[in-house]
C-alpha cells in the first residue's frame, strides 16, 4: 500500500519537440568508421539519429518550444521565464534562451541558460518547479532543451561518434497545489574526466607557457568531445535506478508504481540493466533510442513527446524523468503528467 506524499508540483501544459530533417543510419557511419549495422545495433540499441544540416541549435530550440507554447495554449507574452538546458550552445554569448527568447517573442521573460549536460532537463525542470512555487512574478515558465552534439562529436572515433544525435525538445510549466512531485539531484565531480569537450582556446597573447597546468583531465584533440565510455557505463548503470530509487523515496511511491519511466537515452543496455535492478519490466521504460541516438539534455523530453503522441503516456499518470552524464550529474523527478 503505497504513502504517496502530496505536495506543490508542476503542470505540464505544453510540449513540443523538432528534430533536424537529416537522418544518418548506422549504415552511413560505416561508411566513415570501422563500424558495422550490427555492432551498433547489439551494442547501443541505435538504429538513426538526427543531424542539423545547418539549422543552428537555437532554431530547433525555438520550433520545439512554438510547438510547446500551440499545445499548451498560451502566447508567447504569458512566458515569464524560460530555462534552456544545453552543453551545445550556438554562442557563449549571447545564451541560447535569449537566442529562443527572440525566435519566439517572448520579450521581457527572463531567460537563463543551464549546463548540467545530458541531466539538464531534469535540473531544468525542478529549477523551474522552485521559481515557480517561491516567485509570485513567475506563473509560466517554458522549459527547454536543445543539443547538437555533432558540434563536437569526433567522427573519426568509432566509440564515441555512432552515439550521438541532435535535436530539441520544450515543456511549458505552471504551478501545480496538491499533487505528486519529487526530485532527487546531485553530482560528482570527481568523474569531470570520463566525458569532456572543451571549445574554447587556452591560448592568450599573454601566455608563456605551452603545457597546460595538470589539472588530471584529458588532453583534448582541438574541441573535439572525449569518452571514456566504460566508466560513464558503470556509473550510469549505478545511478540511474539508484536516482530513481530516491525519488520514489521522497514520494512516498514504489518503482512499479510509476505508469512509465523515461530515462536519457544513451544506450539500451543501460535502460535495460537499470530496469532489471528497479525490478520494473521494460515495458514501464520509455525507449526512443533507436530512432535518434543520444541528444544529451533533449533525449528525455523527445522520448516524452514521442510517447505521449503514441498514446503511451496520458494525462494522469505518474511519470519519472531520470537522467546521468557528464559533470558526472545525476537526477530523477516525479510528477503526475
Ligand atoms: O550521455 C552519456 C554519454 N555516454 C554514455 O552513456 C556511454 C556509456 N558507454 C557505452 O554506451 C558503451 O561503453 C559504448 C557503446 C561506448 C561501448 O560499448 P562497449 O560494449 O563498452 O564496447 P567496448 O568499449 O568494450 O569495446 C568492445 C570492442 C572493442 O574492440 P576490441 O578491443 O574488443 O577489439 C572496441 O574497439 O568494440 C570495439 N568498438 C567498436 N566496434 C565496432 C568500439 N566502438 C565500435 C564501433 N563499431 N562503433
């Protein structure tokens, strides 16, 4: 008999998500890397995965959240804050939520960038919950996130590059009184090394010295992205059900309770494992992976837009978003859709 604990949440009142229209297959990255259909199929659980073809990250930032904004039936102008969630941003200035911000004509809202790599939806949506329960200037917050991983993707590693995808992805947020929510977030610091990209030069007029300070991170090949793909496996392996756990905790609910979790999708062997030490079959997991690979931040909400529209979440049910990667960061957030 479960507890659960009511409580000031959120309302999902919109959601919207754009993929870029080119579409890469397995098959095309044999083409560049020692790779096959069937190693990545069996390994990752990936089949297709998105590519911008120029459309900038903003821009697939900004459809997702007009898609957002249609569905929940608001204009623009009601947006009183917008959070964009992103390690892939077009600029470091200007933020890629005044880039949306100005796409979509929601001038005056407070716009702010977060960068909680593929956990920023997650951090993205219980920062938006506290805006919401402690401001009373915010009644309408659009959530965001947006990737384009192929900024920084290596295409010469095979280990890393057959991963990724991009796309975007918006929630339109209100306050909800007496209703199921939980969070659980955190991160450790100590795995910084395990997923890396840098895009900015170290260099300066000023410097005079050409090693880098050892401060035990990988050296980077320009700005490409770096994995160490067998330890974020073990940590994710780890701290996906273990989040998810906690969050059930704090809500006073039981795993099997839940009408459907939807974790990042970075590799189905993970979802798997995890669902295995839940103790939750694989039917309650959300799994779009094959379709657009990895999308970092985005993955969450583009499976959850995929499995709404496909009558797989409906309105009412107990959901768990629950999310890893780089920092390395962790979080899972219960809400009733
Ligand atoms: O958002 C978070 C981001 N990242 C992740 O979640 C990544 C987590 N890690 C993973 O998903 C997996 O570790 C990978 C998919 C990256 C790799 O899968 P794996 O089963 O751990 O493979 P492995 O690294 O143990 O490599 C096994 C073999 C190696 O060959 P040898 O040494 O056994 O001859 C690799 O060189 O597979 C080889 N390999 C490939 N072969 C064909 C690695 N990548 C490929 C490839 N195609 N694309």
């Amino acid at each position: 008999m479960s507890d659960i604990k009511m409580t000031t949440g959120i309302n999902v009142k919109g959601i919207g998500k754009c993929l870029p229209e080119m579409i890469a297959a397995n098959e095309d990255f044999a083409k560049i890397v020692d790779t096959s259909d069937e190693w990545i199929t069996q390994r990752t659980g990936i089949k297709t995965r998105h590519i911008s073809n120029g459309e900038p990250n903003y821009y697939l930032g900004a459809r997702a959240a007009e898609m957002a904004i249609a569905d929940a039936d608001i204009q623009p102008s009601d947006i009183d804050l917008i959070i964009v969630a992103t390690c892939t941003p077009d600029f470091y200035t200007p933020s890629e939520s005044c880039l949306i911000q100005r796409e979509i004509g929601a001038s005056g809202s407070m716009a702010i960038d977060i960068n909680c790599a593929c956990t920023g939806f997650d951090y993205g949506l219980d920062m938006a919950k506290r805006y919401l329960q402690s401001d009373d200037d915010v009644h309408t917050v659009l959530l965001v996130a947006a990737e384009e991983l192929s900024k920084f993707v290596d295409y010469t590693d095979r280990s890393s590059c057959i991963l990724f995808g991009d796309g975007a992805a918006a929630f339109v947020l209100e306050k909800r009184e007496n209703t199921l929510y939980s969070s659980y977030l955190g991160a450790d610091g100590t795995g910084a090394s395990f997923l890396a990209a840098r895009a900015l030069r170290s260099e300066n007029v000023f410097r005079n010295n050409k090693e880098e300070f050892d401060m035990n991170m990988p050296q980077l090949k320009e700005h490409f992205f770096t994995q160490e793909g067998k330890e974020v496996y073990k940590f994710a392996t780890k701290a996906l059900p273990n989040a998810v756990l906690k969050a059930c905790e704090k809500a006073g609910i039981s795993p099997d309770e839940l009408d459907a979790i939807v974790p990042h999708q970075a590799n189905v062997r993970i979802i798997e494992t995890a669902a295995k030490n839940l103790g939750v079959s694989m039917d309650k997991m959300v799994v779009y992976i094959d379709r657009y690979g990895n999308t970092s931040s985005a993955s969450i909400p583009i499976a959850f837009c995929d499995a709404v529209a496909e009558g797989r979440i409906k309105r009412g049910d107990k959901i768990c978003l629950v999310g890893f990667g780089g920092g390395l960061t962790y979080a899972a957030v219960i809400f009733e859709y």
